[in-house]
C-alpha cells in the first residue's frame, strides 16, 4: 500500500509527535526560566548555546542575538576565570559533578556577586556539553566575612589599643566594599568635634599623612558630616564633589568622588562616624548595610575594650595608692627612728656649740656636724612629703624660701642632662597653705618636665608678684575670677610640650600621655585638686615640640612681716623659770631634750613613761606649766596623758613633739593634737620659739 502525500499530513501519529515536542519544549524552558537563579548550557568550546533569561538579563547583561557569541568563562571575575576553567574542563573530561564558590560579574561588572555554580555533563548526539546552575551566595559571604572578622577582633582585642582595633576594621570594610579609603572618627558629647580619630592604613599611605598628625576638626567643616549626625542615617553620595577635609585639615585627599558614612548610635545620640570612599562604581544599599554591620561589631568590641581598660587603670592605681599607703606607713616608722637620732645629734652638736670655752677648730666641726645634720632632717621630710597622706595644715610661708629649700632635692630629681634654672621674685612671696602641699605640687611638676626632656633639656621654676584688676578678671583672666594680688609659681620645661587634642583633659583623673607602666595619671590631677582647695588657679601654656608652662595664682598673703617680726620676739624671749614635765620614752632624746631646757632656764620634771609622768606629777607639791610629751608612748598617747594630767593641773599647756608624719599621729590620737605640734627633730631655737609662743597665747 501506497501513501500519499495528503496521507502523510493527515498521519495521526506524526501530529502527536510533533504536538508533544512543543508541549515539551514550552515545558522544560518554562522549568528553566523558573528556576531561583542563573542557568546556562555551554558546548565543549564554552559557547553558550541555551541560557534562561536571569542569566542573560542580570549576569551576561547581552541581547538575546548576542549570546550565542558569548564564552561561559567571561562572566568570571578575572581573578576566579581559572579556577572556573579547570572545574568545567573536570566537568566535560571526567562526566564528574562540580559544585564550587566564585565571584560572578554583573553586565561587564565591576560589580560582582558570590554565586555557588553546580555544573553537569549532558551529551546530545555524541557531543558533550556542561550544564550550570548557579545562585547567588553573596549575603552569605559577607556575613560569613564580618563573623571571621568578629573572631579576629576578639583575638586583637587582648594586646591591641582600641585605635589599633578601630584601624583594623577601617581595612576590613574597604576590602569587602572595593574602597580606597576610610577614617572612623569618636564624637564628643557637644556633637561638634572628634575625640579620637583614626585613619585606614591605606588612607596615610594615600595621603602621605603620619599617623598621629590629624588635626581636630569641626562638624561643621563638612556639611556631609553634620547630616550624617542629625538625620541618624546611612549617608551615600556617589557624586561627591568636596576634597574630604575630615580626612585632615591640612592634606584633604581630593580623589575620592563616592563616599559611604555610618553613623554609630548609642540610643538616639550618634556617638561615631564610619566612612569608605573611592570605590570605583557605586555604592549602594547592600554596601550600607554590610559596613553598619562591621562598624557596630566592631564598636561594641571597642567599647567593651575602652571599658576594661579603664576598668584596669583603676585598679592598677588603687592599687598603686595601697602600695604608697604601706610605702607610707613604712617610711613613717623609718623616718621615727631617724629623726630621734638626728635628734640626739643636733641637740648635742648645738649644745656643745653654745659652752663658753671652745676651740676654733672643734667650733668649725660642730658646725659641719650641725650642718649635715639640719641637711639630713630636711631630706628626711622632703622625701616623706612625696609619699604621705597629711592633713592639711595651712600656714603662712614665703614662697621663695620654700622652692629654695626644696632645689637641692629637686636637682637630684631632675638627673645630670637637666639644668634646673630658679629665677625668684625680688620681694616677699607670702602665701598660705600647707607646706607638704606646696612640696606635692613642686615636686610633680618637675618630675613631669623631666619626663617631657628625652634627652639634655633644662627646667626653670619662676616666682612672681601679679595684679589682677576687675577689668581682667571679669574679662576671664586666666589664673583668676577675682581681682586681687596674687603670688605666681612658673615651671617651665623646653621638653616635648602637649599634643593639642590632649590639653583639655591633662588634669582629668587616670589620663596620661606616658607609656605604659610610666605613670598612672593622677600627678596633674592632684595639683588641680590642691590648686582649688587653696581658692588658687592653675592653666597650662604648650605647643607640641616646643615645651610647656604651668603657670599656679595663689592668692597673696596679706600681714606676712608682722608675723616674721612677732616670731623674732618669741625667740630671744626665754628662760622665765617655768617647771616643765618632759616625758620622751628614748633616754638619749630625753635626756639631750632636758639639758637643752635646763640650759635655757627652764626647770625640768623628766618621765620615760606615762606612768612614770602621772607618778611624778601627783608627787610634785608645786604648779607645772608645760608638758613636753612625745605622741607615741608605751602605755598610752601623749594626748591621753595630757587629759589625765590636766585633772591635776587644770591650767597645764601641752607641746607634743614626734618624728611620725602628722597623719600617723592623728589617726593615734584622734586628730586631737590642735596647734601645739613640733617636728622632730628639732634645733634648740625651734624648741625654745615654741615654748614662748605657747606661753605668750591667751588661756
């Protein structure tokens, strides 16, 4: 049987074949378009042949006529092409499966994204071809990235400064958004400027720029700043015309034309800037939201940091200040034995001196002997009052002779490669305040100038009488709010001098420019506190590399020479045949005390114990006018032994005499041992001086 032509088309079997070929290709392109990402087929050249329409549109970014032209490899980042290239010949040699991670250009790129591509081998009529399906993984990249970035930062966080950790993620969000550049600046509390700034190490390689030289710049230099801040939001300009000046107001980095700024927020205040610029093409949403991500990861770190940081400055100085308590304690009983026997010293050599037959040459040794002895006393009590805590006891002083008596304690300070210059007021300096607090504040402004010289330098200490009229002070004079005449203490160094930034905060407590381990902080900080507590005022001039000045206002004395004439006149007016109770546990002390008031005219009662003192006082049939009593006694205080002797003898007056730091004596006593007070050890006119002063008081 023959079959026509007309026989062929009406085949019923031929239609079906051909009605379920269409069905099927409509089927599988429409299974194919659906799919959640790229697909693509490629022969054994890397010629596509068959793509969907994701593929085209956002990864090849071609006509549909211009796709049969296109390679499979050149959608690859340049960097990944090969890797690609040795999985699909895998792939097409070996039929294996490949299921591999690359960054995939977008439409030429320079965009890309992280796709993860499974790639199969089909043949069709003998001929093998690759099939690759791929999605895109770029989130999941970056999340993975800022999560390994986390680990880093909390391994650094250990031995890094806070600086070093913000840096680090200044690097880590340029790689993962293809930028050149970037800075992270801290906001003060104002919202006007930056407390901390710190640049991406790329960033000072750009703009030649040494770390450590960006100057404080205002928000209000760059507008792009200040709207970050008040609108609380992610700021993006990618057609950026400004020379970014926030990088540094002396080398603004003028190639950056997009930027990308994340403000920090600690509830509704913006607390610190994050900015990336240069990146080739734009920024965009995802960008935002991967460098907020890492700017609060790694904030959230530094902020933990600085906190225990802090946390440990505290404790370290607590517990250098308990350390300085015991060194305290110990130098208090130390310096007890010593000065009793300075003590014994002095009273012999001065005793020795004032017999009416003596040789020259044994006068010039006693001399000498009296010399080394005064010398050794005032060292004693120098050294002391850089480690004490004393209860302030202000009286009046001159200034010049205070800073005189403290030059050759403070030359051994300063060491040999420092010349310390003293350049005092022609006139009187009179001033009130406690004397250890005047040593305090001396002292820790010259050790702070010799820290400032690394090498040969000199410090010059300066006094001067100043004016202040209402004029200057109520147009904020410096050192005052009020007018008045006012004694001004300089200390001048020619050292390093203060970075500008770190000025304002130079007499905060636990702030320091030293090395670690070099200083805790609180020198500055106390002399602020004692400048205050003496109603003075304290202000520092310094430019960094040329030196600094302290310059300290105490308010003017007024009635010194009266006082210095009325003390003349206690001193030569002795011997008015008072009885005096002496009561010294020592033997050598009391009995060289005993002679030097038997030698001034005094009839003397001498005890070595309290009970000893209580015995002989009830036996004595006459009046006793003064007790001379040591403050630590066996038995019991000197103050309780003053009470108990004043039941027998109401008028009885009281000295107290030590060689304990005040502070230790009133935390025995109670703080009771009002005004009568002598430091031992002690000249015979110190001794007599105060005795007649005691006498000549009213009551």
């Amino acid at each position: 049987m023959t079959v026509t032509g007309d026989e062929k088309k009406t085949d019923p079997f031929s239609f079906e074949e051909e009605r379920i070929g269409v069905h099927e290709r409509a089927f599988t392109k429409a299974m194919v378009e659906s799919l959640p990402g790229s697909f693509s087929i490629n022969d054994a050249h890397g010629r596509l042949v068959w793509w969907n329409a994701y593929h085209r549109d956002e990864i090849v970014g071609k006509d549909e006529s211009e796709m049969f032209e296109t390679n499979a490899m050149e959608v690859f980042h340049p960097d990944d092409r090969a890797f690609a290239l040795e999985k699909m010949l895998n792939v097409l040699n070996f039929g294996t499966e490949e299921t591999s991670e690359g960054r995939v250009m977008l439409r030429g790129g320079p965009k890309f994204q992280w796709r993860m591509i499974t790639g199969k081998r089909i043949i069709i009529e003998d001929h093998p071809f690759v099939v690759a399906v791929g999605i895109d993984i770029t989130e999941r990249k970056r999340f993975e990235a800022i999560m390994a970035f986390r680990l880093l930062l909390l391994e650094m966080a250990e031995n890094s400064t806070a600086e070093e950790l913000l840096r680090a993620t200044l690097d880590e969000a340029e790689r993962l958004t293809e930028s050149v550049i970037g800075f992270f600046n801290v906001i003060t509390d104002d919202q006007k400027t930056f407390s901390i700034r710190v640049s991406s190490l790329s960033r000072q390689i750009k703009t030649q720029l040494p770390e450590g030289e960006e100057s404080a710049i205002g928000l209000d230099e760059e507008e792009i700043l200040t709207d970050a801040i008040r609108e609380r939001r992610s700021v993006i300009d990618n057609n950026y015309t400004g020379s970014l000046n926030c990088f540094s107001a002396q080398k603004p980095y003028a190639g950056v034309k997009r930027i990308l700024i994340i403000p920090l927020m600690r509830g509704a205040t913006v607390t610190a800037l994050l900015c990336v610029g240069g990146k080739s093409y734009d920024y965009d949403d995802d960008d935002a939201r991967t460098v907020g991500v890492l700017a609060n990861l790694a904030w959230d770190i530094v902020s933990r940091k600085r906190a225990e940081l802090s946390e440990k400055k505290i404790q370290e100085v607590l517990l250098q200040a308990q350390k300085m308590e015991l060194l305290g304690q110990l130098a208090g009983g130390i310096a007890h034995d010593f000065n009793n026997m300075l003590g014994i010293i002095l009273g012999n050599a001065e005793t020795a001196m004032k017999r009416e037959v003596i040789e020259e040459p044994l006068l010039g040794n006693m001399k000498a002997i009296l010399k080394a002895s005064e010398h050794s006393a005032d060292l004693c009590n120098q050294l002391l009052a850089f480690s004490r805590k004393q209860a302030v006891m202000p009286i009046v002083l001159d200034l010049n002779s205070m800073v005189e008596r403290m030059l050759t304690v403070l030359r051994r300070l300063m060491g040999e490669n420092i010349s310390l210059l003293w350049i005092p007021e022609r006139r009187s300096t009179p001033v009130k305040m406690d004397p250890a607090q005047m040593e305090l504040i001396l002292g820790n402004l010259c050790v702070n100038s010799r820290d400032a010289i690394h090498d040969i330098g000199a410090i010059t200490i300066k006094t001067c009488r100043i004016h202040v009229d209402k004029s200057e002070s109520t147009a904020a004079h410096p050192c005052c709010k009020e007018s008045g005449d006012y004694v001004m203490l300089s200390v001048i160094d020619n050292g390093c001098g203060i970075n500008k930034k770190d000025l304002p905060h130079i007499f905060e407590p636990f702030f320091t420019t030293k090395e670690r381990r070099k200083g805790a902080g609180m020198g500055l900080s106390t002399i602020y506190g004692i400048v205050k507590q003496n109603h003075a005022a304290i202000e520092c001039q310094s430019e960094q590399g040329r030196g600094t000045t302290f310059n300290i206002y105490l308010p003017q004395h007024i009635g010194y020479a009266d006082q210095e004439e009325s003390e003349q006149s206690i001193v030569s007016a002795v011997g008015r045949k008072e009885m005096i109770l002496l009561v010294e546990d020592e033997p050598d002390i009391l009995n060289i005390y005993k002679l030097m008031l038997e030698n001034n005219g005094y009839t003397v009662l001498d005890a070595a114990t309290p009970s000893d003192a209580l015995r002989i006082a009830s036996e004595y049939k006459g009046q006793i006018h003064l007790l001379i009593t040591d403050v630590v006694l066996p038995e019991m205080n000197g103050c309780d032994l003053s009470k108990k002797l004043q039941s027998l003898f109401p008028k009885l007056k009281t000295l107290f005499m030590s060689g304990y730091t005040t502070d230790t004596i009133n935390k025995q006593v109670g703080g009771e041992l009002g005004v009568n007070f002598i430091q031992k050890p002690f000249s015979i006119d110190a001794l007599i001086s105060a005795i007649n002063k005691i006498f000549t008081l009213p009551g």
